[in-house]
C-alpha cells in the first residue's frame, strides 16, 4: 500500500472530474482595505489686525537682597513697650457687647486687604477699666511701623467698636525720683 493510496485518491478525483490542478484551491481575493482620506480642517477667516500688540521684553528679577521691600522690614528683639497700640475710645459712646480680639481681627483683615506686610499685624487685645484697648503689634514689628497704617486701623476697629476715635504708640512714662536738697549747702556762694 505504500504507493497504492495516492494512486487510488487520484483515480478517485479523475472519477468525479477533477484534475491536480482543479484539486488546489484558488487564493483569497482580499477586500480592497477602506482608505480613510484626511481632509484639513476649515480654517477660520483671519482676524484683521486691529492694533499691534507691544512687545514682549524679558524681565530681570534681581537678588532677594536687592528687592525693594513693600513695607517696613522686620526688625527682632523688641520689647513690649515696642510693640504696644493704644486704641482711645470715647467714654460718652456705649461699649460694644463684643469681645475685644475682634477689634484685633477686624484691624488684620483691613491690613491684609491693602496689602500691609505680614509681619505688620495687632494680636491679644485687651480692653482696661477706661475702656482704652491696648494691642500688641506681631514680634518683629514695632508699633510705629503699624501706625503707618493708621488710617486703617482706626476705620477697622470703628466697624466693630463705634466709640473707638484714635490709635496711638505705647506712652513710657518715666518715673524720675526726686531728691531734695538742703538750700543751706548752695546758699551764699553766689546765689541769692
């Protein structure tokens, strides 16, 4: 049977009428691909020029040492004296039922908006017997450098307290010790 398989598979196709050739199947005709055509995108109408627009320049930024500061520089190992505000108050104007760090808040809030330094902010108000509201000034600021904004500070705490009417430095009063003299020691040489 080595050789009588193939001749019988081949006696059977000439029987049924195919040929070697008519045995082998034809190729695949392969569908045309679908090519895709990119058309550009419309383009919108060109503005006409109106104005010409200024040109753009690099801008150097110099050394953090050399920046022009917006404010007061800070300033460090200040004293309390230093850093104390006094709100005067009008005593004929009835005292707010509001706590007194609200004042403090307010005055931050106002300092904040007109772009005041950071370190230039009030903290711990407190309000005496009087009704005088003292406030301490951040740690590295000294109270004169808040009273370059005094006009804020005054019209923030007016919106919290009516009868507040001035903002002023810390007042040192100088306690001097007077010794008295004996005029006997200075009399007759020369004074009289």
């Amino acid at each position: 049977m080595d050789g009588g398989g193939l001749e019988a598979s081949q006696r059977a196709d000439t029987a049924r009428g195919e040929g070697p050739e008519q045995r082998q199947q034809p190729k695949r005709q392969l569908k045309p691909k679908l090519q895709l055509k990119l058309q550009p995108k419309p383009q919108p109408a060109p503005k006409p020029p109106s104005a010409p627009t200024p040109a753009r320049r690099w801008e150097t930024i110099p050394p953090r040492a050399q920046r022009q500061s917006p404010g007061p520089a800070p300033t460090s190992g200040l004293s309390m004296a230093d850093r104390r505000l006094v709100l005067r108050s009008d005593q004929s104007i009835p005292r707010p039922n509001k706590m007194d760090e609200e004042n403090a808040s307010a005055v931050n809030r106002a300092q904040f908006k007109q772009q005041a330094p950071a370190h230039v902010r009030v903290k711990n108000a407190r309000r005496n017997a009087r009704g005088t509201i003292t406030a301490i000034s951040h740690q590295n600021a000294m109270a004169e450098m808040a009273l370059l904004y005094q006009d804020i500070i005054i019209k923030a705490a007016r919106s919290v307290d009516k009868g507040i009417i001035d903002v002023d430095g810390n007042e040192s009063w100088v306690r001097l010790k007077i010794h008295t003299v004996p005029l006997v020691r200075t009399m007759g040489k020369g004074t009289e």
